[in-house]
C-alpha cells in the first residue's frame, strides 16, 4: 500500500517521504490481536501529527513511522463482536497510520459514518468532535442556555466547540484573528465573533450580560488571564490546548475573588481506556449529526502525497476548519 512515512525529525517539509508499505495486520496497540481494519479515503491532519514530525509530541515512536491519527473510510474487516462490519462507512481514530491506504483502529474508536457526511468530514469528526463534547458537557458541565465563549475559533477543536454548543442550546461568542476566520467561525454557528487583537474579553462581558459560563481554550497563552477574567459567576474556563505557544500560570486568587473554575480536558487520556466513554461520546456526536448540529467544516484538501504541506499549513497558523488529505480521492 501507499503511505506517507515521518523518517527524521527535522519538521514539516523535510521530515517525511512517500513508500510503498506492507499492509498492516488487524492488530491494533489499544487491542492486540484486535483491531477494525480500514480502507482510508480520507486522513485527517492534526496538530499531533505537525508536533510528531519535530519530536515534540508525548508519544514518539520509533522512526521510521506512517502518522495519521484519524480517517474516513470504509471497513474492510472488523473483529466479531466490534459494533462495525466489513463494508461500512466509518470514521475511526488509529493514533497512528492514517496516512496511508490502510490502517488499524480498536472497535470501540470506530464509529458509523453518517450518509450525511463525506470521508472527509469523517476525517474530522473524532479528534475534535469528541474532544468538544467532552471539553465541554463532561468536563465544562455546561447545560443548555449557557454562553460559551471559544478561542480559536475558526480551527478544528474551535469549530467542532461552536457546533456542538450550538447543538446543544448554547450561545456561543467565537475570538478570531481574521476577516476570513470570522466567516468560518460564523458558518459554524458563532452567535458573535470578537477578534483577539481587540477588547474581546468587555465585549464578551458585554454581550453575554456580566460574562461568560464556559470558555473552552485551544489556544492559551498570554490571553489566559482575561479568559479568567471573561467569566460571569460559577464559570468555567477548559484547558484544550496551547496553540498559542506558551502555557499559561494562572494566579489562583482570582478564582476565589470571582468563584470561577479552571478546568482540564485532556480527552486521549481520558477516553482510552475506557471503550464505553468513548461510545458514549460517539453516540451523543452522531445525535448531533443527526439533528444537523454537527457538520465538520473541511478546509484545505491536498493529495496523500502533499502531506508536508497540508503540515505547514497548520504550522503557519493557516489552517481553517480540519485540514484533509485525500487518500483514495472523495
Ligand atoms: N485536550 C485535548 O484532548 C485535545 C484534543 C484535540 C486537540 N487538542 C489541542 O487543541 C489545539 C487546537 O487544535 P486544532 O486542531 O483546533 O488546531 P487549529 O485548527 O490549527 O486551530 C488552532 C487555532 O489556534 C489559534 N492560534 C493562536 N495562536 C496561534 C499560533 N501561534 N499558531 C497557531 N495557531 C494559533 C488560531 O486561531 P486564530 O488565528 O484565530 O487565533 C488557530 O485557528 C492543539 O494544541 C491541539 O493539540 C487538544
């Protein structure tokens, strides 16, 4: 099979080549032995991937290695007993492989794909659709009528955030950095966009009546503290991730002066061992594709063998929506 190879750790453009691979056995880490093998027409890209071809990312497997935490598909073959069989449309989370014609997923990490959606949107559904919906409900406990404010909004996790606090019954108050990420953050549902170079945090005290009940944060940094700041009494604000480079310090009086929490929501360490979160979590995101809430946006495609570039792209602070390659084309 075709598949694309991280061979050194020098970063997006050089660190990868093409090759011509064994395909791999049904056998997943998660379940060895086990494993629902498929044909992947779709590969989602994602920031793991971007920080795996630099060495910087918690799990480092031995070079050479195919990268590729999440695909479309369709299962080729599933063990008995998986709660997927040969010839259905997937979307699977593998960790790894998924840049390539086949790869391996543990049954309880392979959800039905609905016909409402492509492989590609299928490539975008797990990593951040998943870690939304336990960013928010499992770990933000946020319940319905509630204002939720999202950094980064025009990017995956932001994105998937907006939908499914939209799906829910949320308000929902997106921070972007361009026109362009605006009109992205807006498809997706935001009820009000304010923009990260400006007076975001009044605004959104603003417009939420005295501030915010969750914030869900991809990005950290040094906008951290108005994060704190932005929350109305009993808020939440949930740590994703730190696009932004740096990882915040968060003085803890502040929390106390305003009854306000800081929260983490690390969803692969939670999820991983435990298969009935996970098909819980898959459940509740395929009620939200099913009522229309949950539509992953698709924003840059590139071909298996453009990958490095699909990784720049994100490097470079590019990205809109989830980043694709097309593996086997639509
Ligand atoms: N905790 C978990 O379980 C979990 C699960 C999945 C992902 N994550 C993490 O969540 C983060 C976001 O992932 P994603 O897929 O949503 O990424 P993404 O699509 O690239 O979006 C990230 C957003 O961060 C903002 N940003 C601010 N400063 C940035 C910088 N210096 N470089 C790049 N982006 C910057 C950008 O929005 P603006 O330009 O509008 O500011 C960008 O749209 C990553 O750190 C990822 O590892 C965590």
């Amino acid at each position: 099979m075709r598949g694309v190879q991280i061979t050194e750790l020098s970063g997006p453009r050089t660190a990868l080549a093409e090759a011509e691979l064994p395909e791999p056995e049904p056998s997943h880490m998660l379940t060895p032995g086990r494993g629902v093998v498929v044909d992947v027409h779709a590969a989602g890209v994602s920031f793991p991937e971007l920080l795996q071809t630099r060495g910087e990312y918690q799990s480092k497997p031995p070079l050479p290695f195919v990268p590729g935490s999440e695909v479309g598909g369709v299962v080729r073959s599933a063990p008995e007993g998986a709660g997927v069989s040969a010839g259905d449309r997937v979307a699977a989370f593998c960790g790894l492989g998924g840049f390539a014609e086949v790869a391996v997923a543990p049954e309880f990490l392979c959800f039905p794909l609905s016909d409402e959606l492509d492989f590609a949107q299928g490539a975008g559904l797990i990593l951040n659709y998943h870690t939304a919906y336990f960013a928010l409900v499992l770990r933000g406990r946020f319940a319905p009528g509630e204002t939720v404010l999202v950094h980064g909004a025009a990017g995956g996790v932001g994105t998937a955030a907006l939908q499914v606090a939209k799906g829910l019954g949320g308000r929902t108050i997106a921070v972007v950095s361009s026109d362009e990420k605006e009109r992205v953050a807006r498809d997706a549902g935001a009820d009000e966009v304010v923009r990260s170079d400006g007076a975001w945090k009044d605004e959104a005290k603003e417009w939420s009546g005295g501030g915010v009940d969750v914030v869900i944060d991809p990005v950290g940094g040094d906008r951290f503290t108005d994060s704190l700041r932005s929350l109305g009494e009993g808020g939440r604000c949930v740590v994703v991730g730190f696009t932004g480079g740096s990882i915040p310090e968060v003085r803890v009086n502040r929390l106390l002066l305003n009854n306000t929490e800081v929260v983490g929501a690390g969803w692969g360490a939670y999820v991983m061992g435990k298969p009935d979160a996970n098909r819980e979590i898959g459940a509740a995101v395929n009620r939200l594709v099913d009522t229309g809430a949950v539509r992953p946006i698709v924003g840059a495609r590139f071909p298996l063998e453009r990958a490095a570039d699909a990784l720049e792209l994100l490097d470079a602070r590019g990205a809109t929506g989830k980043v694709v390659l097309d593996v086997r084309g639509g």
